[in-house]
C-alpha cells in the first residue's frame, strides 16, 4: 500500500478522485453528524464500530463485524487503521454502509488495508439497538466509542455504491447480502484546499487515477471492465446498476449472498 499512496500522492498532491453519488437519498437523518475527524472533516465522515449480534449474524459462525458507516474522506484509513489494531488479531469482518461523496482513492487505500491484514467485507446498514428511539446526534455518540454494541445486519435498504464496491473489493472473502443493489456512477476530480482545477490538471489526473485504480482492481482479483462502465457514466453523467450475475462475472463478490 506504501508504494501504491506514494504514486498517487506524488503525482496528484491534495487531489482526490470524488464519485457523482447515487441520484437516491441514502441515509434519513434528523439532525446532522458532529464531525468526526480533524480540521475539514465533514460531518459525515466515515466511522468505525464493533458491532455484535446472535451466532449467524454476520454468516456461518459470525456474530461480531466491524461497521463501517458514513461518506469516506481523506482521513478515513487512519480510523479504520484504528480500529483493526485494536482488535488484538481478530480478523472481524467489515461490513460497509457508505453514502454520500466519497473520496475513491482512499476506497482504495482502506481496500488495501484489508487485504493486507486477511479481512473479510460485506456490504449493507447495522441497526444497532441502542440507537432505537433516539436522536441521530445520541445514536452518533453511541457509535464514536467503537463498541461492541448489540446490534443486527438489515436487508439492505441503501445502494452499495462505488466507493462502497471498491473497499468491498479489499476483502478476502466477499459478501452481498441478498437484495443489495449495487450502483456504479461516475467519478471526477476535486482538490479539497484549491477547488479550481484546470481542465489540463483535471485530464492528466483522471488517466492517472484510471491507471492507479486498475492497477488496485487487479491486485484485488477484480475485472478491471468495472471501470470502463464508471468511465462511460462519468462521460454521460450516468449511473448502472449491475445485476446479481454481474456481481460475480466481474468478480466483485467471491460469493453471491449469505
């Protein structure tokens, strides 16, 4: 992964490859998020939580997972570092609800981070008890502790999204629950600090991100035609939502469903 941040970071500084977003509303909140991490970290920030259910909720012989929630943005993998570290070795695995406009090339990175320490993903919300009748702002402090809180995987009520598929590409072993939708948009590019970038910048960044991110879908033993649909969509300001069958025919998934 070192090699991999180093390239991009080198060749594109503070620009990050920030996908369109699902055209559908993901997740009803009643009041905003705090922010999570430092300076410019938006409310939604993604974080990062034990979660434990009954024997069997997470699949065969799986009761604890990591929930992994919010918008990924720059700072992200320095959480998600966090949490695995205290995990003391246990590979629990990480199941993924991600909304919003996501930063693709740490999707990648986290993805990277996974597969370096043998996780398995999974994709859709937790409902964690706890968090029933209360305020979003309640809920969010509940979960800022990293748990473990008793809680339970949903039926998918929310698209997988891109970034959502390309941490979900970093895991060993890969799951979709069945009824998950996985929506593929576009993708361009955005500097967080000086968002006026030139046109020349913008297309020598987005061939060097392609490069970058192919690269990672190989190594992650994905189908690399995953970003020729995202190309077509970021051309057309289109989003493709992929059928079960392609799940596995790109080979998004090493398995269909738990």
């Amino acid at each position: 992964m070192g090699t991999w941040s180093a390239r991009a970071t080198t060749f594109v500084g503070l620009m990050a490859v920030v996908f369109a977003g699902v055209a559908q509303a993901q997740v009803p909140q009643t009041s905003p998020r705090p922010p999570v991490g430092g300076i410019g970290s938006p409310p939604d920030a993604m974080i990062f939580y034990v979660a434990h259910g009954p024997a069997g909720a997470c699949g065969p012989d799986c009761s604890e997972w990591i929930a992994a929630e919010g918008t990924v943005q720059w700072d992200t993998h320095k959480r998600l570092i966090a949490i695995l570290d205290r995990q003391n070795g246990r590979k629990l695995p990480v199941v993924i609800h991600s909304w919003g406009e996501s930063n693709l090339n740490v999707s990648t990175s986290l993805g990277r981070i996974l597969r370096g320490r043998g996780i398995d993903t999974m994709a859709g919300p937790t409902e964690v008890q706890a968090c029933q009748g209360k305020a979003e702002a309640d809920c969010f402090a509940l979960k800022r502790l990293g748990g473990p809180l008793d809680a339970k995987m949903n039926a998918p009520n929310a698209p997988c999204d891109l970034a959502c598929v390309l941490i979900l590409a970093g895991g060993v072993h890969r799951y979709l629950l069945a009824g998950t939708r996985v929506i593929l948009t576009g993708m361009f590019i955005h500097n967080r600090l000086a968002p006026n970038v030139s046109r020349d910048e913008r297309e020598g960044a987005s061939m060097r991100f392609g490069e970058l991110f192919r690269i990672y879908l190989r190594d992650m033993g994905v189908e690399t035609e995953l970003l020729d649909i995202v190309d077509r969509n970021s051309e057309g300001g289109h989003q493709t939502e992929l059928p079960p069958a392609e799940w596995s025919r790109l080979r998004i998934v090493t398995a269909l469903s738990l």
